[in-house]
C-alpha cells in the first residue's frame, strides 16, 4: 500500500517541492526538532502553497503566523511534560515538527518520513519492531488529515488532530488509529440545528465550504433541521478560488431569497469573496449563524465585513487560558526560527517591529520599545492552541500508563527499556486515557476517538471603541441531557437590526387558533396556507397540522370532574372511618345487636359503591365502558342485598320470639350468608353474560351536536342492561316493602325504621335519575349518574350507620344491653338480642 501511495504522490510532490523550495521550505526535513527518548511527530501549514492557498491573515501572504503559533505550543508542552516529574519521570519527550504547505501530498510525504524508521512492508509488518514515532499531531484540515491518516493507517501510529473536524473522520472502522481533541462536526450540525430551533427559525438558506469539512458538516446539519420540521430554501458551496461568475450567482441566489438566516459551515478563507461581493451589492439583511471554522476568525473582522456580518451568531471552540503559554510565545527570538523560513513580512505584521532589527538586537519582540499586536501572543483568542496543548499531553498521558506497567518508572534506566514497548498497546491506552488538565478541563475519548464538544456561543458586536469584539453569550455542551445542552449568559444579543430584536425567518407566518396548515403544492413543508377549520372541527393552538374534532367527555381535570371525584373519595373515607369504629366497638351491644358480619359486609360493598364511580370519569376505553357498569351492578346488588339480609333477620326474629315458632332454624347465620352471596351471584351471572354476548364499548357519538363528538358508552345490549337496573329495582322494592312492614318494633331496636327511610331515599334518587339521565346532554349524562350513585350510597351509609355511630362515640350511656332492651318487652327483646348474635 505505501509502494502505491508512494508512486501516486510522485506527480504531485515534484510539484509542491518546487513551491515549498521558492518558500525557502525543505519538506524532506522538519522545520523543528528536538531530540528525546521518545519522539512525537508534528504536521502544521506554516506556508500556503499557490494551488491551496488559505492565508490565515491578509498581511501575511506566505506564511501562516498561527499554524506556527501552534507549533510552539507543541514544543511548549513538550518542554512542559520534560519538566514534569509526575509524567514520564527518566524519559525525555522529543518531536519533529514538518511543514505540509498547505498541500495534500506534501502532507503525506511529511508523515511517511516521520514513519520512516518503520517496516514499510505491510505483509511482514509486526507490533514488535520498534519506532522512534509514538504518534503524529495534525493536520489543520480535514482532507489531509484524512490522506494522511489512510496512508499510515498500517503502521498503527495514532494521528491525533487538532482542527480537523469532519464527521467521516469518527469512522472507527476506516480509521481506527485516528484521534482528536476538537469536537466531530457532527455535534456542530447538531448545535446548529437546535439552535436555529430555538430562536424560531423555520426558513433558512445554508452555504458550505466545497471540501470535506464543509459538505460533510452542513449534509449533517441539513439532515437535522428536517428531523426538528425545519426547512432549507437553498444549499450552495463555495471554495476559495471560485470562479467570479459562481460568486455573482450565489449573490443574486441570495438576494432573491425569502430566507433571511443563512448557516454556513465553511472556512473563512473561502468566504473572502462571497462578502466582498456582498458588501459591493450592498447585502446586508441577513442573519448570519456561523460554524467555528469563521465564526471567531480576526481576518473577517473588518469594518466592512461587519456591515454584512453584523450579529453574526455562531458555535466556536471553548476559549481557555494555558498557563505560561503567553509568556512563552511572546519569548519567541528570531534567532530560533530555522533560517529557510522567510518571515520577514509576516513578522513585521505581527508584531510592528522589523525582523532585521530583531536578529542584529537579538531580543525579542516583547522587548522592543514599539507596542506589539496581541492578537497573535493573546492566547485565549489563539483557540485551537488548547487542543494541540491537550493533544501532547494525552500522549504522555498514554504512555505513562504504558511505560507504568513494563518497568518502575523511579529507575534511571527505564529510558532502555522503551524498545519494549509496542505501537498497538500505545493504540489501546489512548483510547482509555482520561486525564484533567492543569486548567482544569477533563480530557479522554470517546468509542469514536472524540473529545466531549463544547462550544462558546459567539456573537459579532461593535465596541464603544468602533472595535469588532467576539462576545461569548452562552455554551453548548454535548455531554449534557437532551434539552440543556444550551445554556445562555446573561448578556445580550446583537442581532442584524440590534438588540432584544431576534429576527424572523419563516416561510409562512404560523396558523392562528380556528385554522390549519395545507402544504403548497411543491412546496416544503415549511410553506404552507392557513384554511379554516371546517364545522364540527376546532384547533387550540398555534401552528397546528390538522383540525381536530371537538371531543366532549368528562375528564378528571375539569371543576365538575374534580367535585365528583372529592365526594368519591370522601364518600370512601368515611365508610371506612365507620368500619374502623364498628371494628374496634364490635363487642359492644349496639354492634351486636346489629348483626355485625353483615354489617361489615355492607361496609366493604359501599366502599366499592363509591369507588366505582370513578370508572365512569376520564375518556372512554373498551376496558372503563365494560368495568363501569358491571361494577356498578354487582356493588349494589351486594349492597342490597345485605340491607335485605338485615331486614330479614329483624322480620323473623321478632316472629321468632311466638311460642312454637321456629323460623330462625331456616335463617341462621348460615343461611344469611347463602342469601346474600345467592342474590349477587344472580347479577354476577347477568353481568357475565352481557360482556359475553354484546359488551359495552366507546363510541364517537356526533348525531347529538353539530359543532362537537361526544365520547361515550354505548351499552352494547340494552336487554342486559335494563336486566341489571331492573334486578337492582327489584331487590330495593323488596328491601322497603320488608322494612315497612318492620316499622313497629320497639323504638329502642328499631333498625327497620332507618332502613326503611334509607330505601326510601335509594328509590327516590333512581327514579329522579331516569328523566335526568335521559334528558342530560353529552357529559352531564355521566355526571347525572354519577350523582345518583354517589347521593344513594350517601344515603344509605347515613341512615343506617349514622344512629348508631352517633351512640357509640357521643351517647356511649346507651350502648348497653339494658338499655338496648327497655323496660316494656323485656321477655321478647332478650330473645332477639339472643337471634342476632
């Protein structure tokens, strides 16, 4: 593979050496070297070659100030690390530092000699022989990044790259020796995307560098706004070297849009162009969102690039302050620089003194009378230095961890002992490194070979001064959750028409509360018309797709649904706070005398008398339509039947007491409990049979009203239905004829009395029920018989049990036998007080 490769550069690299030569650049050697134990290798765009010319400064046409800024900040951590007892102690850290010239093939010929201590072939490659290359940092730009981390791929030496952020780049497969530590533009895209969501804008133009880097990221960030139903009128790329009449067209493209927010991910030198024409055409409406590849550069922050890029708004790496890295590149002697760099230009532009004078004075800039331009030396705004910084040390960092288990690394010697050391494990403790700066920062990868992304939020704004300043109003952070990942400083915004005034870039204005959208023919989704809801149809909120009906049903959070709910659950609390009494009084006399095991069963079925009024609130399911009335029906035949039971045995043992009669033989309390279960079971059946052969179930009822649907049960067979209605009917007629008929018995034993007046009530609240129910529209239908399940339970839970909790807590003098009994039918009471217990 390297034999081919090697062939295929041939063409190219006569050609870059001759650039690389009229520079004064030798790319067979390495502009800065330092000898070591270990040696790290360097690849930076010191110069820009003529076929890929990226000048990273007006002033400097030939040679890139911050590429070599970088660099030093390479050697910087290097000599940091030397002087580290706690990291490599007895290793020394070396490196060779090459220029690629801004060129793909010189790229690749610079890491080939720095792999060139290697095995070159493949075939009989092994991890064992040795390399004084543990790993390569670079390059600045994804393409070669990607050429060079191929070409080398079989060598198992990490490249670690410190401005290449292409998302393709992540593909473990296809490159597994890469690594990074600036984020994939694949969590850029995804930045992006939310937010432009976040401010509202629907309608976007988007323009994008034509290499990997910028096709790559905004194909991403394009597919991410379509899954957040946001929509691209335009998508164009643009290089560096574009032919006028492609500028001139983008521009009209531009100018003609609707779209007035444009994301472009792209490099700034390839918008040099694009704003100079945009600026003579006078194109200054738009809001620009910026990805970090021009949003923070100082080459566009001119006076007359501002007038177009005007709060600008964009994601730029984290800025941070590397301790001693300002004063040690403000340090910098021209005696130190490699005399076949021509530098003079630059130098001068950088910092307002001349180079000659320099070198005949041998001090540094910092030391000359004339004030120097700090935006070279400023190393928070030099933000890329960081990941070059953090790159080296995730280096020594790995290899520490590997030195540490191959020999004590106290011993002096421990530097004879790295032949052992083989390329692939220096592979496998990169991925797991995970250090923290002394700043700081956490450092490690992720199964990928990324750093976690964080990204300033950078807007464009005009100082007091007339100075172009690169405000930091928030931070996004992909390790954070879905949904707080952005998080805003309290400063404001400068927007294209200024502050507080947050631009709008929509297709179609949203559709009001009473319409819907209807997508334009052709159109995306984006453009739309607003039609009016047709009859029976209703939209509640702002921007909806369809028109829904208007569904009626009662539901747990409206007022009347609320009140119903709270008499249920007072209803429960207070049957059960009676049982609680009748369980803890139960061998008092009144209990007794009471028929306490029927009693108790009354209890339990009231309780699910007002518990199974809660199935009939909330929207109609198949499950709720067939449970409401079933249990509805057995509850209240449990119910009844019960009262029926203690009505009896009140009958009969007063009847019992005639001398010969013994009718209570037949209704002890075996039988009680063989009556009740036998008249439920009788319902049970009933309700068995209805769900068998036609359930209820929920229907969409919008014969009723015009203008609305109302949600409802439909009883499936009404013959089952009035079946259990009628059966309930029957069993209540009985329960008041019986208790009437017992209305005489002594006043001090008069259960029947209450009984009596609590049927009387049940069979008042059902027969009023008919003519509401029938008469109640929608909803209130439900509410009317949840009121008379609710109202005949109350009534029977206070005439019968009311007396006599009223006794048993306040009149406790009367709950006694004697009492119980009186004074006027001693003989006949003492032998139903007997019966009933």
């Amino acid at each position: 593979m390297i034999a081919v490769t090697l062939v295929l550069l041939a063409v190219f690299v006569k050609a870059e050496d001759t650039i690389c030569k009229m520079l004064q650049t030798q790319p067979d050697e390495p502009l800065f070297a330092k000898d070591g134990d270990i040696i790290i290798g360097g690849i930076f765009s010191f110069h820009n070659s003529i076929a890929d010319e990226k000048p990273m400064f007006k002033e400097m046409p030939g040679f890139n100030i911050k590429e070599f800024l970088f660099a030093k900040t390479m050697a910087f951590a290097a000599e940091e690390i030397n002087n580290n007892s706690n990291i490599l102690p007895g290793i020394s850290m070396g490196y060779k530092i090459y220029d690629d010239c801004s060129s793909v093939p010189l790229a690749m010929k610079a890491a080939l000699a720095l792999v060139n201590g290697l095995e070159k072939s493949v075939t009989n490659f092994s991890c064992t022989k040795p390399s004084n290359i543990y790993a390569i940092i670079g390059m600045s730009d994804s393409t070669p990044t990607i050429a060079v981390t191929t070409s080398i791929r079989s060598y198992h030496i990490p490249v670690i790259s410190y401005y290449s952020t292409c998302a393709c780049l992540s593909k473990k497969l296809d490159f597994p020796t890469f690594f990074r530590t600036i984020p994939s533009d694949y969590h850029q895209s995804k930045a992006l995307a939310q937010l432009v969501k976040h401010f509202g804008w629907t309608w976007l133009g988007a323009l994008s560098s034509d290499n990997d880097y910028g096709n790559a990221g905004i194909a991403a960030f394009i597919e991410a706004v379509q899954k957040e139903g946001l929509c691209v009128e335009y998508a164009h790329s643009i290089y560096r070297n574009s032919p006028r009449e492609k500028v001139l067209t983008l521009v009209d493209i531009m100018k003609r849009a609707s779209s007035k927010v444009i994301v472009v991910f792209a490099t700034f030198s390839d918008l040099e162009d694009l704003i100079k024409e945009l600026f003579l055409q006078n194109v200054t409406s738009l809001q620009w969102i910026g990805s970090e590849g021009w949003i923070s550069s100082e080459y566009l922050a001119t006076k007359e690039n501002y007038s177009v890029l005007k709060g600008a708004l964009g994601l730029a790496i984290s800025n941070v302050i590397i301790p001693s890295l300002p004063d040690y590149l403000n340090d910098i002697r021209p005696s130190e620089i490699p005399k076949s760099i021509d530098l003079n230009m630059s130098w001068v532009s950088a910092f307002n003194c001349s180079l000659e004078t320099e070198v005949l004075r041998n001090i540094s800039c910092i030391e000359a009378p004339r004030q120097i331009s700090n935006q070279y030396t400023d190393v928070p705004e030099v933000r890329i230095a960081n990941n070059v910084y953090k790159a080296v040390y995730a280096i020594a960092h790995s290899l520490h961890s590997l030195f540490e288990c191959q020999c004590n690394l106290t011993n002096d010697t421990c530097s004879d002992k790295i032949h052992f050391f083989i390329l692939c494990k220096v592979l496998e403790k990169l991925k797991k490194v995970n250090y923290t700066t002394s700043y700081g920062e956490n450092v490690y990868f992720d199964e990928n070979g990324d750093p976690v992304a964080k990204y300033d939020l950078i807007n464009w704004q005009m100082s007091e001064k007339g100075t172009i300043k690169f405000v930091n109003v928030g931070l996004y952070d992909s390790s954070l959750l879905a949904g707080k990942q952005f998080s805003m400083n309290n400063v404001s915004i400068m927007w294209r028409d200024g502050y507080n005034k947050v631009p709008k870039s929509v297709c179609s204005e949203s559709c009001q509360p009473g319409t819907r959208k209807a997508v334009r023919k052709g159109k995306p989704i984006c453009c739309f018309d607003c039609l009016i809801c047709g009859e029976g149809e209703i939209s509640n909120t702002t921007g909806t797709d369809y028109c829904d009906f208007d569904i009626e049903f009662l539901t747990f959070g409206e007022i009347m649904g609320i009140l119903l709910v709270i008499l249920s659950i007072l209803g429960t609390m207070v049957t059960l706070t009676v049982a609680t009494v009748f369980f803890k009084y139960r061998q008092t006399p009144v209990v007794k005398a009471n028929n306490s095991e029927l009693s108790f069963l009354l209890l339990f079925s009231l309780t699910f008398c007002f518990l199974c009024s809660l199935t009939f609130i909330g929207e109609p399911s198949d499950w709720s339509c067939m449970l409401r009335h079933t249990a509805f029906g057995i509850t209240f035949v449990l119910c009844i039947s019960c009262i029926l039971g203690k009505t009896l045995v009140v009958l009969m043992a007063f009847r019992a007491t005639l001398p010969g009669n013994n009718i209570m033989k037949l209704f002890g309390p075996r039988q009680q409990r063989f009556s009740v279960f036998s008249l439920t079971a009788i319902q049970i059946l009933i309700c068995a049979l209805w769900l068998m052969l036609s359930p209820p179930f929920p229907i969409k009822n919008m014969q009723h009203y015009n203008d609305k649907i109302i949600l409802e049960c439909d009883l499936g067979s009404a013959v089952t239905f009035y079946s259990v209605l009628g059966y309930i009917g029957l069993l209540s007629i009985m329960c008041f004829i019986l208790a009437f008929l017992a209305r005489k018995l002594p006043d001090n034993f008069n259960e029947a009395k209450f009984i009596t007046f609590s049927m009387l009530i049940f069979c008042s609240v059902w027969l009023a029920f008919i003519p509401a129910y029938i008469s109640s529209p929608g909803k209130y239908t439900v509410a009317v018989e949840i009121f008379a399940i609710l109202a005949s339970s109350f009534g029977l839970l206070f005439c019968i049990f009311a007396p006599k909790c009223y006794i048993i807590l306040l009149k406790p003098e009367k709950n006694t036998k004697k009492v119980l009994l009186g004074k006027n039918q001693p003989k006949a009471l003492t032998e139903v007080f007997k019966i009933m217990n």
